[in-house]
C-alpha cells in the first residue's frame, strides 16, 4: 500500500482564491509526521508546513494550513489568497517514528495559479 | 548564509559508467539524506546518515549504488556501471539533527544515461 497518496496531479486555482490540496496517508505507527513541501519550476523543494500526529491544533504559516483529520487520516493543505508564484509541484510527505529516517513521499500535484 | 549544494548540476553519462556525486550540506547540519526524483515522480528515499552513526542504506535500489560522508560534511552518491534507469534528478537534504523536522534540500543534480 502507498504510504502518501495524492490523488490530485493537476490542480487550477484563480488568483487570489483558496485551494485546497489533498494528501492522505497510511499508517499503523501511533506517532508520525507529515510535511508539505513545494517545488517550482527551479527544483529546489522547500518545505511549507509540518504537522505532529499528537498535535491538537491544525498546523499554520502565513498563508498555509494544513487541515489535519486524523481519524480519516488525511493532511490536506490549504493555500489561502493564492499567488501567482504558487504555481508550482506540491508535495506531501510522511516520517514514521518507527522508520524515523525515511521520509515517504506522494506523487505530487502541480498547481497553476491563473491571473 | 550557504544553502545545501551539489555538483555536478547536469551530468551525462553513457550506460555501463560510474558517476559520483556531490553534496554539501549546510554548515552544523548532522543529518544527511539522499533522494532520487524520477520524472513525475515524488521523491524516493535513498540513503541517511547521522553524525557518526552507521547509515541507514535501506532505499538504495541496489548494490550498484553507494554513499560516503566523510568528516561528518560532504558526502559522495556513487553509481557504478549505470543504466538508463537510473536517469533522474538526484536530491540531497540535510536537517540540524535527526529529530529536526525540517529538511533543506539542495538544487539537485541531474543524471541522464545514454
């Protein structure tokens, strides 16, 4: 079974609305990660957002939230006010505290902002 | 300050070649990560090492496929006699120490085998 699953591989979002990133995960292991990082054109990835399996808060930074259900074990990351330069390949990201070195990562999903 | 950087930026190669390459983590950094990105792919993991442990060598594909870090710092993806399969963009990250969440990863080093 996939550990990140990212159902979504292209995404379209008017500027300066909100989107909404879809990211659900597996796994048996009580306490994990889970990471959303960004990849422009360029390569580089950048990381957003972190969230902890034993946090109680939905994780934020600036313009990004990370719509945490763990029961339904899904991560979704939402981008409020999109930018142009949001436009790029989105990745979600899992660590297992088991596995604690390797980091799972989904198939991404390419986000177009348009102006 | 400096980033995380890697070199060769591009390498070609011709199938049945080794090809090394490199990465310099940030400054302080203990953990070190290998990732290989095939094209629309997410990223697989590789390789880890932390400070002086013994690495973590559990995602390399094969036995074709080695890495050192030598003096805690830089560290070296080794690829003996290659094979188009491994084309792909080769990522290297580093983090302050093993339960530092954040990676920062380098620009990347990308692989074409002929």
């Amino acid at each position: 079974a996939q550990k990140i699953t990212q159902t979504q591989p292209g995404m379209f979002v008017q500027e300066k609305e909100a989107v909404t990133l879809d990211c659900t995960y597996d796994t048996s292991d009580p306490s994990y990660g889970l990471f959303w990082y960004k990849q422009p054109s360029s390569g580089e990835m950048i990381f957003l957002i972190y969230q902890g399996s034993y946090d109680q808060q939905n994780a934020t930074e600036g313009r990004y939230s990370l719509n945490f259900q763990k029961a339904r074990k899904s991560a979704n990351l939402v981008i409020s006010a999109s930018q142009l330069g949001d436009s790029a390949m989105y990745f979600c990201a899992m660590r297992e505290a088991n596995t604690g070195n390797q980091f799972y990562f989904g198939t991404g999903t390419s986000l177009t902002v348009i102006p | 300050g400096a980033g995380v950087s890697q070199s060769p930026s591009n390498k070609v190669t011709e199938k049945g070649k080794d090809v090394e390459l490199r990465c310099d983590p940030i400054s302080g950094h203990t953990a070190l990560y290998w990732y290989r990105q095939s094209l629309g792919q997410g990223l697989e993991f590789l390789i880890y090492f932390q400070g002086n442990s013994a690495p973590d060598k559990s995602g390399l594909p094969s036995d074709r496929f080695s890495a050192e870090r030598t003096g805690g710092s830089v560290s070296t993806l080794t690829i003996q006699r290659t094979q188009q399969e491994d084309s792909a963009v080769y990522l290297c990250a580093s983090s302050q120490d093993h339960s530092y969440n954040e990676q920062f990863f380098g620009p990347g080093t990308r692989l074409t085998v002929l």
